[in-house]
C-alpha cells in the first residue's frame, strides 16, 4: 500500500522535505502531484521515524507547501531493459528522446545496482584495439579495465571519445582478426551536462559512422536539474550490466564528462547543508565515484565483460583536483591530454609522458598482440623520454651544443608526435599498423642504442640500413 501525505515542511532546491512518511523506504520512488495535477518525480533520500527527505529528479517550481501531495509508489528507479534497447537514445532518466518505438521490457533493473565482488572478478587480459596508436600501443585498453581520459576544457575529449566508441573492437590471438561471431560488442555511452550543440554531435557523429546500431546513448543537457545527472551514470551502467552478463556482450562504456556530475554533486550536498571536503565537494565522493567505477569489469565463469572509460575534464589542468585524484586511484590508469600537443596541431594530443594503463602489459605480447609488442613500447617510452630531455637541453645550450646522438634524440622526439601520435579522427590503425609505424622511426637511430629490444627482434623486425 503506497504512503501518501501533503505535510510538506520545507523545499530547498531539489530537496522536499515531509512528514506522515512513515513506513517509507531509502531510495524509494516519490511521485509529486502538484495542485496544477502536473506530475513530478522523486526519491527518498533520508528517513527517520515519520520524517523524509526527498530528493527531487526535476525542478521544484510549482510546488506548493499545503496544497502538493506526494505519494510514496514503494519501488526503486528502474530501467526497462531488453534486446531492443540496442540503438537507442535516452534522456538522462531513462526515456526515449528518439522517437522509436516503446522499449517491450524483458526486465525491470534498479539502477544502483551492485560492484562486482571482488573474489568473483576474472582478471582483465584480452587485448581491444582502438584504432589510436597513443592508447594501442603504448597505453593498451584491456576487456575489463577502468582507464578513465583526464582532459581540460577546449581539448578535443569529446572527438576521442566518439572515435573510439566507433572503432573500439575486441581481437583475438596472433591471427589477430575480430572475435568470432559469437562474441557481441557493443558501446554504451553517457553524457552528463552537455549543451545541446555537443548532444547534437554525439547523436549526429554514432548514426554517421553506423555506431549507433550497435550503442546505447543517454543524453543529459546542462539545463537538465543536476539530479538527473546522478542518475545517469547508473542507468548506463545498468544497461551495460543487461547487456555484458544477460546478453554475454562485450560493453565498452565511455561515461563524459564526470567532472559535471561530480558538480551536481556538490551542488545537492550543499543544498543538504552537508560539511563540505575538499574544495567544496562532498566527503563521500571517493566512496560515489568507487560505486560507479567498480561496476565495470569480468566476472568468473560469465562471457560478457564491462569496459569503462570515463571522460572527465580537469578544472584549469590541475591533475591533484579531487575529482581526477580519486579517479586516478580507483581506476587502471589514466589517459591524459596534453594542451601544448594540442596547440602543435596534433590529434589526438595523447601526452604518453603521464598516461598510463597499469594493465597493458597483460594485454599485449605472444597470443594477444605481437610477441615484441612490450619490448618495442618500452623502447618507444625510452626514446621518447630521452629526446624530451634532450629538448629542454636544446633550449636552454641552443642544438649547436648537442652531439650526434642528442640530434637524432631531437628529431625522433618531432617525428614521433607527427607520425606516431597525429592521425585523423577518422583513422582506424590496426596495431600491426601502428607498430610498424614505430619501427619507421626507431630505424634512424643506431642499433646500439636500442637497448630495450632483445637481439632476435631486432633481427627479425628491424632493417637497420
């Protein structure tokens, strides 16, 4: 039996809070009937004894304390989830903006969902390759992982993400063609407090390179009320777990841009009157961020796996704030973008100095990629560390001053960001391709100073002239 009341004691914002509630539920459903009969939706987010409060997913104009009724429906957020949700575009409750048919449900599923328990997780191994040599060669995604993209605001992140939505593939061993039919990808991909320009790309750019057959999308607008946006993340993710462990799919999940969710956040934490953490944002943001994080990866004895790459743009750069902080320690790394790359014209602009996946080496070499693929990487790193020294070395004693050795460091260091890193954003290198490209630039070196590569690839890969 569903609990109504109209004892409305005070509206803050996004928040109601009643009493007569006695008997409701933490993250129960509250429907807001309004005296104009217009229907608002919301959910418990506190209750103690007759007392809630309620948490509402719109704005609170309209309401009215003495005449507004809430009723409380005794059920969580779900999502209708079924085959056909494949292809779709929601808003950021879960509603089709797309004009398609109504989703015939299979299921209903609470958004909040559950992590994955840590015994029951496989290990993350199986090689996907994006297309983007910065990432497949050198930053590897593995089936599984949490790499998360730190960007800045003006850097191209929303242009990444697309095209790696778009060519995101899983290959298999040393053939190292696509999987087997039986084996379904699939992308799902959430934007939180984007304009309506930048929804209006991402749906334009996934029907235009035929994504959008195989992709999920929910779309939150920066005028959406920023509640939404703490729903959003948990709608993809639920539709990613359908899909990864009901349909045994392979989901990437690609999550722009966190930094906005974090914002709404903040924004309902001080509507609480919560005692604020770190520059203002909520103490819990860690535990927030972890619940959503923890939902991607394998599971023992299940075909389907959840790959997470969350988009988040880092206030001014700064790679200490707390929401790339926290990010950085609950994921596998971080594929970071460099705004001086970006000034020289170089897509996409990878800095491969502070990118890292703390998983790359158990998805490349023999039976995955290539069996000099780790040794050719640790010797791209090497080089191009050592000619970035050499570079601010030029700089401060002028080129006249550096031997032989420091002028091929240099010109490695040009050619490396001009070939190896810039592609166009419709280019979809296959990683033989891009090692191959790597090679091209290690053969102007001697072949003493690649100390990195053992002798039997050097012969076998390498055609010193």
């Amino acid at each position: 039996m569903s609990i109504e009341t109209k004892l409305i004691k005070s509206v803050s914002g996004p928040l109601i809070l009643v009493e007569g509630a006695r008997g409701a539920k933490y993250e129960e459903l509250v429907e807001i009937i309004l005296s104009s009969g217009e229907h608002k939706l919301g959910r418990v987010l506190e209750i103690e004894e007759d007392t809630a409060l309620v948490q509402l997913f719109e704005e609170s104009r309209g309401i009215n304390i003495g005449t507004t009724k809430l009723r409380f429906l005794n059920k969580t957020v779900t999502l209708a989830v079924s085959r056909t949700i494949l292809g779709r575009v929601f808003d950021g409750l879960g509603r089709p903006i797309d004009r398609g048919p109504e989703i015939v449900a299979q299921k209903r599923l609470d958004i909040n969902g559950n992590p994955i328990n840590p015994y029951s997780r496989a290990y993350p191994r199986e090689f996907i390759q994006t297309g983007i040599s910065a990432i497949d060669g050198l930053n590897t995604l593995v089936r599984g992982q949490k790499l998360p993209i730190f960007s800045g605001a003006g850097l191209p992140h929303n242009i990444l993400a697309v095209q790696i939505a778009h060519q995101a593939t899983v290959l298999k061993s040393e053939t190292l063609k696509e999987t087997n039919e039986t084996e379904e990808f699939a992308v799902v991909f959430a934007a939180m407090g984007i304009t309506f320009e930048e929804a209006n790309f991402f749906i334009t750019e996934f029907k235009k390179t035929g994504a959008l057959s195989r992709a999920v999308l929910f779309i939150n607008l920066a005028n959406n009320p920023a509640i939404e946006r703490i729903a959003t993340p948990r709608l993809a993710l639920t539709c990613a777990e359908y899909l990864a462990f009901d349909l045994d799919m392979h989901v990437l999940v690609i999550m722009s841009d966190m930094t906005n969710y974090a914002e709404a956040l903040r924004e309902v934490s001080a509507a609480r009157k919560e005692v604020p953490g770190r520059r203002g944002y909520p103490g819990y943001l860690y535990t927030d961020l972890a619940t959503l994080y923890e939902r991607a990866g394998r599971i023992k004895n299940k075909k389907g796996s959840i790959t997470l790459m969350p988009v988040l743009t880092m206030p001014e750069d700064d790679k200490t704030h707390p929401i790339a902080d926290l990010t950085g320690y609950i994921t596998e790394g971080q594929i970071v973008l460099s705004r001086d790359l970006h000034r020289k014209g170089v897509y996409p602009p990878i800095d491969i100095m502070s990118s890292l996946s703390r998983l790359r080496d158990k998805g490349i070499g023999k039976d995955r990629t290539r069996e000099d693929h780790p040794d050719w990487a640790n010797q791209m790193f090497a080089c191009y560390a050592k000619g970035k020294e050499v570079e601010e070395l030029a700089i401060v004693l002028g080129e006249a001053a550096l031997d032989e050795n420091d002028k091929i460091y240099l010109r490695f260091v040009s050619e490396f960001e001009q070939k190896f890193l810039k592609q166009k954003n419709t280019e979809n290198r296959s990683i033989l391709d891009t090692i191959e490209i790597g090679y091209s630039l290690l053969r102007m070196f001697p072949k003493e100073e690649l100390k990195r590569i053992s002798p039997e690839f050097k012969e076998k890969y390498i055609d010193f002239k």
